[in-house]
C-alpha cells in the first residue's frame, strides 16, 4: 500500500473508532488474522490486533456497547466515560498504520487520529443527546443499529478497497463536523423552546391578583 492508502485506512479507521472502538478493533483484527488487510512490512507490528486474546476482549467490548448504545440515557452515560477513551484509541490505531522510522509521520497520524474520532464521537454523542429527549423509545434503537451497520459496512469497504479509503476517511470527517454544527444548533433551539415553555407555564401560574398587586 502507499502512503495515501495508509493515511487513508488510518483516518477512516480513526473516525470509525469514534463511533464504535470496539468494533473497529475487532473487525481490524479479523481482518488482520484472515490476511483481508495486508500491511507492508513496518506495520507488522499491528499485527498484535490479531492476536485471539485481543480480539476476544475487542469482542466483549463489543457486545457491551451494542446491549448499552440501544438503551435511552445509558448510552449517553456509555459515551461520557468514553470520551477519552475513543480519541485516544482512534490516535493509536493511526499512530500504529504510519511508519514508525518517521517521527514527522507520527506526529501527523497521532494529531490527526485523536482529532478525527473526538470529532465523530462529539456527533455521536450530541445525536444521541438529542434522539434521547425524544418521549418514544424506538428512535434510539433505530439509530443506534443504523450505526452498527453503517461502521460494519464502512469497515468492511476500507479493508476490502483501500485505495477507496481516503474518499471514506474525507467524507466521514465532513459529515461528522456538518452534524455535530447542525445538532448543537436543534439542542440551543430546543432548550430556548423549553425555557419559553416553562415561563409561559409559570406566568399562567401565577393568579391575577397578585400580578395586580405586584
């Protein structure tokens, strides 16, 4: 692979980390195992992601995030303790795709990986924010496994199609940033909408006279 098919699968996986870790570790180290994902020579070393007992664990991790993400609230608790842990697994996933020999490289993946899966994990998180004020129960469900199938999917087309990898990694980041903008601006509506609520609620409230009197 060349170093734009590897700054490609870095970054797609990078922001794909943002969404699901677990299952982005899990299906690279699947990969890795069955030889879907050949690496050249420096990124042997990532072949530890293939090893049974990484891939175990990655699985457990999993199956956790997939039972948590499908219930309202408990998968904004889910994304709160992991807001660390995701930008910080998305830089090493690229730090470990880019040569080690090249400090400047490394640098570059480490930069670009944290930020790239803070970015889809904010718009993770802010969607499910927003899908959890919502009174009926379904729309969480519906969105969370649209999300499964769409890292699966997404994963499966990196590793299947590197040279496609840097589109992916593009297209993600710009609708990562276009949704995190366009939800922060529905939650500032929604909350004017609820404060305006609450006065209007609380004026009605009050009996006349004693807004005669005051």
């Amino acid at each position: 692979m060349g170093v734009i098919e590897i700054l490609g699968i870095a970054g797609s996986l990078s922001l794909l980390a943002g969404w699901r870790l677990y299952l982005t570790i899990l299906a690279t180290g699947i990969a890795m195992h069955f030889g879907w994902l050949p690496l050249p020579e420096h990124l042997q070393s990532l072949q530890i992601l293939a090893n049974p007992w990484i891939i175990s664990v990655a699985a457990v991790g999993t199956l956790a995030e997939f039972l948590a993400d499908k219930i309202a609230w408990v998968d904004s608790a889910w994304d709160a303790v992991h807001s660390l842990v995701r930008p910080l697994g998305g830089a090493l996933l690229a730090l470990a795709l880019v040569d080690s020999s090249d400090p400047v490289w490394q640098v570059v993946a480490l930069l670009l990986g944290g930020g790239g899966a803070l970015i889809s994990h904010g718009a993770k998180a802010t969607t499910r924010t927003v899908v959890n004020v919502s009174p009926e129960p379904y729309s969480n469900v519906a969105v969370s496994a649209g999300e499964d199938v769409a890292t699966t999917g997404l994963i499966a087309l990196v590793i299947a199609y590197p040279p496609l990898a840097i589109a992916i990694a593009l297209l993600l980041l710009i609708a990562a940033i276009i949704v995190t903008i366009a939800l922060r601006r529905l939650m500032r509506n929604i909350k004017a909408g609820m404060k305006r609520v609450f006065a209007d609620s609380t004026a009605d409230s009050v009996p006349a006279g004693s807004q005669q009197d005051m």
